[in-house]
C-alpha cells in the first residue's frame, strides 16, 4: 500500500514509514524475540495521509 502510493519512494523512506505501523513488544526499542515489534496492519489501511519520517 505504501509502494503504490508513492511508486519512486526510497527503500529508506520506506523502512521509515513501515516502522510507524509497529507495535512496540516485549523490550523497548529493538529486542532479541521481537525485533522492532508487531506490524499494525489495521494502522496502515486506516488510510493515514500524515505519514511522518520515524525517528529511528
């Protein structure tokens, strides 16, 4: 959904937006049994327009 609406986006911009989707587990930050977390799927089809840069 992200590649189709914005088809020349940088695998960084990318990685940027998919991590506003996540859902922080277990440890905070980035952990050993959950890596960046759990993806929000339900997040992302909401249709968000204010997609900002993530800050990690």
């Amino acid at each position: 959904m992200l590649i189709a609406s914005e088809p020349d986006m940088s695998l960084e911009c990318l990685e940027a937006k998919i991590r506003q989707f996540i859902d922080d587990i277990g440890e905070p930050g980035k952990d050993r049994v959950f890596g960046w977390g759990l993806l929000n799927a339900s997040k992302l089809c909401e249709g968000n327009n204010d997609i900002k840069p993530s800050a990690l």
